[in-house]
C-alpha cells in the first residue's frame, strides 16, 4: 500500500514529536538528579534547624553524630570504581 504525501508528512510530525518530548524527558531527568538531595543539611550540619538573625546556621552537626556527610561517601565510592 503506497503512502501518500499527506501521510508521509503527518508521520514525519509525529516523530518530530515524539522526539522533542523524548529529549524533554531527559533533560527533566538531568534536573531532578541535579536537585539537592540534601536540603537541610550541609558541610558541617547533619540538620539545619534554622538560622540567627546574622544569618549563621544552626542544628544538628555531623561531628555530634559521628558521620560525616553522605555525599563524601557517595564521592569517595564514585572515585574507587574509575
């Protein structure tokens, strides 16, 4: 069965589409493994309870908990597979 021009130029589009929502995708997927998984926390605090007027953090340090942040750790193993 010949296809017409018509139908050629509609599946064109469609892959058009599909293309654009698949690059889409992966650009949402890029976003959300570049959010912060660690939002109340830093360097130095476990948990950020708030902060002072001046502006200085507050809360639960690693050092009170005898960890040191996750994200060394997640580094450190990254490191050892290369």
């Amino acid at each position: 069965m010949p296809i017409t021009a018509e139908r050629e130029a509609e599946l064109r589009q469609k892959a058009a589409r599909r293309t654009i929502t698949s690059a889409g995708r992966k650009e949402r997927k890029k976003e959300l493994a570049d959010v912060d998984e660690y939002p109340d926390s830093d360097e130095t605090f476990a948990y950020i309870a708030g902060y002072t007027p001046a502006g200085f953090a507050y809360g639960t340090t690693w050092e009170e908990l005898g960890e040191s942040p996750p994200w060394l750790e997640e580094a450190e193993i990254r490191l050892s597979a290369i």
